[in-house]
C-alpha cells in the first residue's frame, strides 16, 4: 500500500514537472530574441531552480567552495542560475564587481528579500533610490564624519569598558559573540544614534533580526510572525521617543545636532523626512551593524588565537598606546589612527571570513556585459570570495597575512564593505567598534579560545555555532 502511494506520488510529481518543464522551454524559446546571448550555466527546475543546493552549500558556511567554485570551473566568472524563482547571474572578481557596484541606480538596483523589507520597513535607505537615496545617506554621512568620529571615541570607550566591567570581570567564560553583539547594539542606539534602551529592548530587535531571512511563511509561532510582532513592539516604542523627541525641539531645546537622531528629527521639523522614515531607518541601522561588526570581531579573535606572533605584534601596538594614557582615560579618534596593525589582523580577518557574502542586484535594463546579455529583471549577485580567495588579486589566498595591506590592494578586490554608491554607510563606526574593542579586551585580559574548532554556519549571515565560547581571567596589572 505504502509503496502504491509512494509510485503514484512521484509518478504525479513527475508529470507536473514535465509539463511545467515543458511550457518552460516553450516560454523560452518563444521570448529569446535571436541576438542575445545568456550567460552559460544550469537553471535547474522551474522556479526552484538550484535553490536547494544553494540553500546546502550555505547552510554549512560553503557557499564559495561548493556552490560557486564548481560552476566558475565549468562556465567561467559569469554564469547563470536559478534562485527562488529568479533567474540569476552570478558574477566573480574585480572587473565585474566594478561594473556591476558602480552602475547602482543605472543599470541595477539593490534587490532584498520580501520578508528583510518588511521588517526593516519600505521607508529604509536598502529601499531607496536616486536622489532619496543620497539625502538619507548625506544625514547618516554626516555623523560619521570627522567631527561625528571625534566625539564618537569617548563614548564607545565608555561602553566598552562599562561593558567589560560589568560582564567580564565577573565572570571567566563568555560567548565572545555575544558580547560583541550587546555592544554594537549599545553603540549603534546609544552612541550613533543617543538614544537610551531599557533592558530587554535587544531581545525584541535580536528577534525582529531572526526574521528578515527566514522562510516567508507566517503561521502562529512562526520565526516570521514572531519577528513581525516583535517589529511592531519597537515601532511603537519609537514612535513615542520620536514624538518626545520633536516636541522638546520644538518648544525650544536645542538637540545636540551631532548625534544621528537629532538629525533625523530635524529633518522631519524641516518637513524633509517621514516620522516613518526615521523609524525604519533607526531598525536598519541596528540590523546593518548588529550580526557584521560582531562577526568581524569573532573572527579577528579567532584568527588572533591561532597566530600568536601577530596576537603578540598587535598587543606591542595597544600597550603602546596604553602606555600614554592615564589609565581610566578615554582613547581618541587619534589613538585609533596608530592602530594600524591592528586594523591590518582585522581587515585580513574579514578577508578570509567576510561577514557578507555578496549581495543581490536585480537588472532595471537589459544590461550587455563580457560579450553576454543580462535581461532586465534579471537577478545578478555579486561576491566577496570571487576577489577574496582570488591569487589574482591576493597571493597566497589562503594564508592569513595581515601585512598584505602594506600594499595598495587593486580597487574592487577587497569588499567587505561593499562598493559604489551602496558602499557600507557605517564602515568607520564599524572600524572604530572593531579596534576599540580590541584594546580592551587585549590589554586588560588574558584569554584563550574554550572550542578551537567551532564550526562556522550561515543563516545566511555566518556566525560561531557556539557563540565562540572563551575563557577571560583579568591581567594582574
Ligand atoms: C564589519 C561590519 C560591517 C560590514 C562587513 C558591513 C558590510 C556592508 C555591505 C557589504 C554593504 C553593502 C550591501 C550592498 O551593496 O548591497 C553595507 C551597507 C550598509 N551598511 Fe554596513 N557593514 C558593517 C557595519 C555597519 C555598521 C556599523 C553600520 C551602521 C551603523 C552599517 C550601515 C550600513 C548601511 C546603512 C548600509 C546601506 C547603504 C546604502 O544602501 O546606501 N554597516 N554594509
Ligand atoms: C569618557 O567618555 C565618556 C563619554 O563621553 C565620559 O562620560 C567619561 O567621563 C569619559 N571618561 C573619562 C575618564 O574621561
Ligand atoms: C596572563 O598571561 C601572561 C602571559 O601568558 C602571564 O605572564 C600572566 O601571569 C597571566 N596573568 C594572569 C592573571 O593569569
């Protein structure tokens, strides 16, 4: 009986996939202008395409080696796909990486899953184009400008160390990860932004984050419905500090126009942005700067404890820099300016483990590039492993090598943060996060990875699968 149900649900499967199969090639061929010529590659099933295979490869954090590799060995740098119903061109390596970054807004524009969208809210900057795009970006620009960064020193300095005081020295074993989490939350809201968070405030984001990439289904209980609640939680607790906010500007309070949030609200005075602009742009800040920067740390640790010789180098260059400083004082912007090595582990920490893959374009024209056509509505994503783990651009791609970027690195091969006019808004605030606070942690405490060798996993963003457990004792000094 068993076995009966068995035959005839694969033989039903079977059929519906040839005559889907079939009006697919018909479709194709009936639509295909004769001049044009596609990239090369395999575009699987109708609409689930190579999903799964792609879904595999980055479950297990080998999306580069299993999934694009193979297929840049057979097809070459540019190939096609099928993903989640859209048909895909996967592009590696600097040139294309150029084109296709720098002709944001011409050629392409960013592409986000359904689900990120919503949560982050249609009012996001990821949502924006043109000229809407360039005013948001001006306003989070200025903050992280010179003058923003300055001020910005001391008060990451003060979380950190508030944060270690608190967390670390109470206790021996941490999750690296976590901590690195709690803190860029707290600098992001408190120290970009100046905005105070009661406690749990981070649950309800970390929730909100747990689903901008899950399956779009909502069902009760779903990681999608409990991250939409979760939304509308911090959308009303927003509302009501935005409303505050606007009030005592209003009636006169000068805001303190360095911080982001006091532009944000002047802008909304000025009538120039939305209360709901303001609101989805503070929960995509959060989220662009929440899993990245604490992986970037992860990492850079993690590469810190399995080479010694630069865990020393790098503790020389912040013993150094203590060593002017009385203790208890602040660092400033210039202080972080002689951490040049330190800044050198990190970047080839990101090298090796970008904290972004690559990210979606979508084609707005039919777009000619290398000899092939990429219809308009088309899908292109471009990657970070296609330049990083290239010997082209990098010698010895897999050796870890923080002196590498003594030298000039060619433009559009090293990505972590991305290129052209989408490139990362919070990349200084991103750096200052890192080597802050990797001052602390080296020149206050001993500590040693408790799992050497702790998995990677994507979902899709790669974090530790253990939360990269260490062991932290205070050095006696
Ligand atoms: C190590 C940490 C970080 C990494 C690796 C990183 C990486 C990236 C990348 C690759 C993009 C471009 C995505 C694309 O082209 O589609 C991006 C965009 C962005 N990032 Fe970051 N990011 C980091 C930290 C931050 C922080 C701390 C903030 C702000 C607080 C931030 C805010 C943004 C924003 C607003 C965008 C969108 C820019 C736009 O659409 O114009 N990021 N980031
Ligand atoms: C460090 O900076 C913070 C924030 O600006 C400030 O409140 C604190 O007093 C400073 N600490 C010292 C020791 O100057
Ligand atoms: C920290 O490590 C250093 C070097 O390994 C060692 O000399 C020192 O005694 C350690 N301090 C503590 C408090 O464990």
């Amino acid at each position: 009986m068993a076995v009966q149900i068995c035959f005839l649900l694969s033989w039903a499967l079977f059929c519906s996939t040839a005559m889907l199969l079939a009006i697919f090639l018909k479709h194709r061929k009936g639509c295909g202008k004769s001049d044009r010529k596609l990239p090369p590659g395999e575009m699987g099933l109708p609409w689930i395409g190579e999903t799964a295979y792609f879904y595999r490869s980055q479950r297990g954090n080998q999306l580069f080696e299993e999934f694009v590799q193979p297929r840049v060995a057979k097809y070459g740098k540019i190939f096609k796909t099928r993903l989640l119903g859209s048909p895909t061109i996967i592009v590696n390596g600097a040139e294309a990486n150029r084109f296709f970054l720098s002709n944001e807004f011409k050629l392409v524009i960013s592409s986000w899953p359904t689900t990120s969208v919503q949560l982050m809210g249609i009012n996001s900057i990821m949502e924006k184009q043109g000229e809407q795009h360039r005013f948001l970006r001006e306003i989070i620009a200025t903050s992280l400008g010179p003058a923003g960064l300055e001020i910005l020193v001391p008060k990451i300095c003060d979380s950190v160390q508030l944060y270690l005081d608190k967390n670390w020295n109470v206790r021996d074993e941490i999750s690296l990860f976590h901590s690195a989490k709690a803190l860029t939350f707290t600098i992001v809201l408190v120290c970009l932004l100046g905005l105070n968070f009661e406690p749990g405030t981070l649950s309800t984001f970390e929730r909100v984050l747990e689903g901008v990439f899950a399956a779009p289904v909502s069902f009760p209980g779903s990681k999608l419905s409990r991250a939409k609640k979760a939304r509308r939680e911090i959308k009303e607790m927003l509302i009501k500090v935005v409303r505050e906010k606007r009030k005592e500007m209003e009636s006169g309070l000068v805001g303190d126009e360095r911080l982001l949030f006091t532009r944000f609200v002047s802008g909304m005075i000025r009538g120039e942005i939305s209360e709901e602009e303001v609101i989805d742009n503070v929960v995509l800040l959060v989220f662009a700067a929440h899993d990245t920067t604490s992986f970037a740390i992860a990492m850079t640790f993690k590469m810190l404890a399995e080479h010694p010789d630069c865990h020393y180098l790098l503790l020389q260059e912040h013993d150094d820099i203590m060593s002017r400083r009385r203790p208890g004082e602040n660092l400033t912007l210039e202080d972080t300016k002689k951490m040049k090595y330190t800044w050198q582990v990190a970047r080839e920490s990101m090298r090796l483990f970008p904290p972004i893959f690559g990210s979606f374009r979508k084609a707005i024209a039919d777009i000619e590039y290398e000899g092939f056509t990429i219809p308009k509505g088309w899908k292109v994503l471009w990657t970070t492993y296609g330049t990083h783990y290239n010997e082209e651009y990098f010698k010895d791609p897999l050796t870890f090598n923080p002196r590498r970027f003594e030298e000039p690195i060619p433009p559009y091969a090293y990505l972590p943060f991305g290129g052209g006019p989408r490139i990362c808004a919070g990349n200084q605030l991103a750096k200052l996060n890192i080597l802050i606070f990797i001052h602390y942690v080296v020149t206050r405490y001993n500590w040693s990875l408790l799992c050497p060798d702790e998995q990677i996993t994507m979902d899709p963003l790669p974090f530790p699968s253990h939360g990269m457990p260490i062991k932290v004792s205070l050095k006696s000094s």
